[in-house]
C-alpha cells in the first residue's frame, strides 16, 4: 500500500465521524495521481476512451467514469458531495443557477396533471415560474395564504406531488415549522421542498426536519462573495438519478469553474455565517427602537412572532433583515439613494452588505395583488448583512435614515 493508500483507508475509518466543519473542508474529495492538495477545475466538456468498447460501456450505463461534462463532470462533483454532506442528503445535483436548480426538480420530476402546493411568500421569480409556467404544462399549482400549516392542509390532496417552500422567507423572513410541513406531505405521499438558501446548512438543515429535498441558490452565502451564479439540489439518490437523467437531456449544468468557487465558499461557510448573524442582530435590534422605521423583520427580535421557532430549528437567526421605513417608497428610495457604503443591488449573501427595495426589483415581476398578499409593501428595504465592521454598517444606516 502506498502512503496516499495508507492516509485514504485512515480517512475512510474516520469519515463517517467527521463534523460539520470538516465535512465542509474535506468531503467530497480525493486527490489525483498528482497529489493536489486543492481542488482542480476540471475544464473540460468531455473525457476519452481508451476504446470504442469503452465508449460505449460508458454511454450505457456499464462502467463508471466521466462521459460528458454536461452531467458529469469532477469538479461539480466534488461540490455536490460536499454540499450533499453538509445537508445531510445523499445525493446532490449542481444547476447553472438556483433558478435553474428549482426548473430542473420540477421538470424532472413532475408530469401533467400532478398538483404542488406552495405560497408566494417566496422569491420572485420562484413565484412567477410557477404561475406563469408551470400551468403550461398542465401542472396545478395551489397558493396558500402565508406559511402556517393550517392554511396549506386542505389544498393537499393525493394528486399532489410537492409542497414548496422557503424558510426563512425573501424578503421578510418568516419561518414555515419544517417538521409539521413534512408531516403534512407525507400523510398525502408528496415531498417537502424546501429553499434554504437564507439559512444554508451552516444554520439550518431542513432534511433532519423532515424534508425531502433541499434547494440551494449557491450565488447566495455558498458562493459568499457574489462571484458566480449557481444552484443545486440535494436529496435522494433516487431523486437525484431522476434528475442526473433530466440534466443528460435537457442541460442547466453547473460549470467547473463556479462549482470551485462554490467549494471553496463552503470551506468557510460556517465562519462566515456566524458572523452574518452576528452583524446582523445587532443592527435589527438597533434599527427596531430607530425613529424612522416602522418595523424591522428579523427573526431574532422578540417581535418576530416565529422567534422560539427559529431557535428551534436554526442554530441561529441569519445575516437577513427587513425594515418598512415611515412613509412608502419616495422614503424607501432616499434612504436607499444616500448609502455610501452599502451596495444597491438585488444579490444577497455577499461579504458585503447589500440593501435592495424588494417591491422594485426581486418581486417586482410579481402582480401587486401577489406582493400585497405576501406583504411586501413600498416602504419595505431588506438588508443583508455583510461581513464589513458592524459599526461602519451602523454608520452608513444611520446617516442614509438621516436623509430621509
Ligand atoms: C430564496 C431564493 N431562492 C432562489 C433564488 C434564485 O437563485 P438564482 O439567482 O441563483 O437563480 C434566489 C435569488 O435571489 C433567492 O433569493
């Protein structure tokens, strides 16, 4: 046996211990003859054979090894054992985008006639893919008020197939209770889906509450510098066959290059949470008391009515608020206009700090009749919380209220 042997049969012995942290350091990977001690790109769209026979044993499903980078490709694969360790999962798919992560489970999942429950408290363009697009394929979707169980239990019924989430939500960061959600699905054999991108695995991870599958937008914290886009799913390793097959003929891939940078995003993705959060709760517990805002959205704050949740069920609050400033969107707009550090931008889970009107930009394709529901008002500015010095963010926050 080798020495690289001899250190691989040690590491398998101890795998199955292994903690977060280095799940999120060390899983996934393992070197090439050339003893890399980071990660390669693997910048290649396809891979050779040493013979036709062995093309086509590949193509068939007969000997394992890379065909195509389309759907199989090293360097996405080292992310998506890493990411399926972190979650829990035992598989996992990378997407050219979150976007594309949510298309992908649904278009390889779902056929005509099935039914999904979900609600718009959610991401905009989650909102608008499925109403706009989903009834074209003549899957149903049902919309329940907000995200109490209550309200989502009597649009489930045996037809359907998925229920669909986000925990905390964008922007207003209202919590679903994971474990009841799973219990509904299951009692009606569908799936809990749930978004985790606002909490990533660091924080929350919804497969030990019960939750079939978990999406990720890894342009978000996986990333956390606001580098590339991408997304994944993580569940099942038959779901993840099923979707392995969809992504063969249909395409959202991950490339190499983004997946490297989403490994190496996750390497220090439980640092960079903490301090998120960190950040983050002390501006909403000062902005809660400020004389310019009406309402700070945070669900560390004793106001938040799903606080105790959270402490259940999140390791902590996360790096998100939202404030509805006094007034509408002429306020909105001129606290937004006079930040001089904080980014205007639509992105969140940057190391710096982002500041967006949601009811302009990432829910601004939605109907006002769906905003309104989902309680998106003018007035409404989320904040996602850099890793800048907490008082330079303070700083910035207090002088663009000042303008208003
Ligand atoms: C909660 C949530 N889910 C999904 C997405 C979509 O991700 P992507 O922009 O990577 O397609 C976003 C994007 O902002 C998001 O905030």
């Amino acid at each position: 046996m080798t020495t690289d042997n001899t250190q691989k049969a040690a590491r398998d012995a101890l795998k199955d211990a292994w903690g977060d942290n280095t799940l999120a350091i060390r899983s996934g990977f393992e070197r090439s003859q050339y003893g890399e001690h980071g990660e390669p790109i693997m910048t290649t769209s396809s891979y050779v054979f040493e013979s036709a026979a062995e093309a086509a044993a590949r193509f068939g499903g007969k000997s394992d090894g890379p065909i195509y980078s389309r759907f199989t490709n090293p360097t996405v694969q080292i992310f998506e054992h890493r990411l399926a360790a972190m979650e829990g999962g035992e598989a996992c798919i990378g997407a050219a985008s979150g976007m594309a992560a949510t298309a992908t489970l649904l278009l390889g999942t779902l056929k005509q006639g099935d039914e999904i429950v979900a609600t718009r408290n959610m991401f905009g363009s989650t909102v608008n893919l499925f109403k706009n697009f989903l009834p074209r394929y003549g899957i149903t979707v049902h919309w329940a008020d907000g995200l109490d169980v209550v309200n989502w239990a009597p649009l489930v019924s045996d037809k359907t197939k998925l229920l669909y989430l986000e925990t905390p939500t964008n922007p207003l960061t209202q919590l679903a209770d994971i474990s009841a959600f799973a219990e509904l699905a299951h009692a009606h054999n569908a799936q809990l889906v749930v978004d985790n991108c606002f909490c990533t695995p660091a924080l929350q991870k919804p497969l030990e509450h019960g939750a079939d599958v978990v999406i990720h937008s890894a342009t978000k914290y996986l990333d956390g510098q606001g580098r590339c886009v991408g997304g994944a799913v993580v569940g099942s390793a038959e779901l993840i066959e099923k979707l392995t097959a969809f992504m063969r003929s249909a395409g959202p891939c991950m490339s190499p290059f983004n997946a490297w940078v989403f490994i190496k995003g996750l390497e220090t993705l439980s640092l960079r949470m903490q301090k998120h959060s960190e950040n983050a709760a002390f501006l909403a517990q000062w902005l809660n008391d400020h004389p310019k805002v009406a309402h700070v959205y945070y669900p560390g704050l004793d106001s938040h009515p799903d606080k105790a949740l959270a402490m259940r069920q999140q390791k902590t609050f996360g790096g998100i608020f939202s404030m509805d400033l006094v007034g509408a969107r002429e306020e909105a707009w001129r606290c937004i206009d006079a930040v001089g550090l904080c980014s205007i931008t639509g992105n969140l889970g940057d190391a710096r700090t982002t500041i967006t009107h949601p009811a302009t930009t990432t829910h601004g394709r939605i109907t006002a009749e769906d905003r309104l529901a989902s309680g998106i008002g003018e007035g409404l500015i989320r904040v996602a919380v850099g890793l800048e010095d907490v008082a330079d963010i303070q700083a910035d926050l207090e002088q663009a209220l000042q303008a208003v």
